[in-house]
C-alpha cells in the first residue's frame, strides 16, 4: 500500500499575527519561520548574559535614529516574523506602534545550541528576506560570525545565503554595515573567562 504523503498547514504572517493579538500564545515564545510555528529554545544563563552585554555594547555606540529591539518580530515576507536576539532598526519605537518593522540594518542572533539553526534556516531566511547584515554571535566559540552580502541559492532552506563571511574575535572590532561610523568592541559581548 503506498502512503499518501501528510500535507502541513502553512501559517501566512496575517494569520498568526491575528493569533499573537488574540492572545492565543500567551507565555509561548513562538516564532514563524517559511509558515511553520517553531517553538523558540529556552535560555540559559550564560546566553541570557551575552545577549544582555550584545544589547548594552550596541546601545552605547549607536547614534541617534537608530535602535535596538530585542527578541521582537521582524516581518519578513508573507510567511515569516522571526524574532531574532537583536535587531538594529532605524527610527524611534514608536515608529512601530502599528506594524512590525519589515527590515533591520542588522539581525544578530546569539547562539549556543541553537547554531545549526542560525546558520542554516536562518540565515537563509534573512538573505532571502533583503538583511544585508547578518552576525552569530557564537557563545561557545566567543566570534562573531559576520555574514553580508545575500544573493540567491536554491540549495538553501529559504532559497538565499551569504556570500561574504567572516569571523571576528575577542580583541577585534566590528561595524555594522549601514554604520561605517560605528565601531563594536567585540570583547563587549563576552563574560571575562568564557562560559
């Protein structure tokens, strides 16, 4: 007998944006990524603290019109409102009074156990989705992983990567690309002594 393949349903951001003003998740921290519902992974102390001093150390270098949201949407697509660690926006909060921002000048996700994740879905993701400034902050390591310039790939989850990669590490700085003018001490983000 042969097994008719099982269809998913697929989540349009109108939808489950509906859902999230419903009320519907509440205390969940759910994420939509390519119309699936992905349950976001629980914390842990070193990571809460690294994402904590990534906030802090962006915070203090940024100009004015510019702004960090943490762990908040960003409408992506039709299909997508990931919600990634940090996302460096411009204008002031309010700005988002009615809508989630649509693109950030910098997506930065910190990762421990959820690297495969960051550097496959979704970095796919947002290459697809026009973020021309990506970084993983990877914990284990104490680098950064900056990724910039998306151009399409159809091997990838999402149809889109990277073509510039580069690693910084503690005692190096780094710019966000739509900011020449600002520079990030990478030792910021990091504990002294490691995890």
């Amino acid at each position: 007998m042969t097994q008719t393949p099982l269809n998913t349903w697929r989540w349009s951001r109108f939808r489950y944006e509906k859902l999230v003003e419903s009320g519907f998740f509440h205390d969940e921290h759910i994420e939509l990524i390519r119309g699936q519902l992905i349950v976001a992974e629980p914390q842990g102390t070193y990571h809460a603290t690294v994402l904590t001093r990534v906030d802090l150390a962006l915070r203090s270098v940024l100009p004015p019109g510019w702004f960090v949201r943490v762990q908040l949407p960003v409408s992506l697509d039709d299909e997508s409102a990931p919600e990634p660690d940090l996302a460096v926006v411009q204008g002031a909060p309010d700005d988002y009074l009615n809508a989630h921002p649509t693109a950030a000048a910098l997506v930065i996700e910190v990762a421990d156990s959820s690297l495969g994740f960051d550097r496959e879905v979704k970095i796919s993701l947002y290459a697809r989705g026009g973020v021309q400034d990506y970084w993983i902050v990877n914990v284990t390591e104490r680098t950064v992983e900056v990724y910039r310039d998306p151009q399409p790939d159809p091997s990838t989850p999402s149809g889109a990567t990277y073509r510039s990669v580069r690693t910084v590490r503690v005692g190096d700085t780094v710019t966000p690309l739509a900011l020449p003018a600002t520079v990030v001490d990478v030792a910021a983000f990091f504990p002294r002594g490691g995890a």
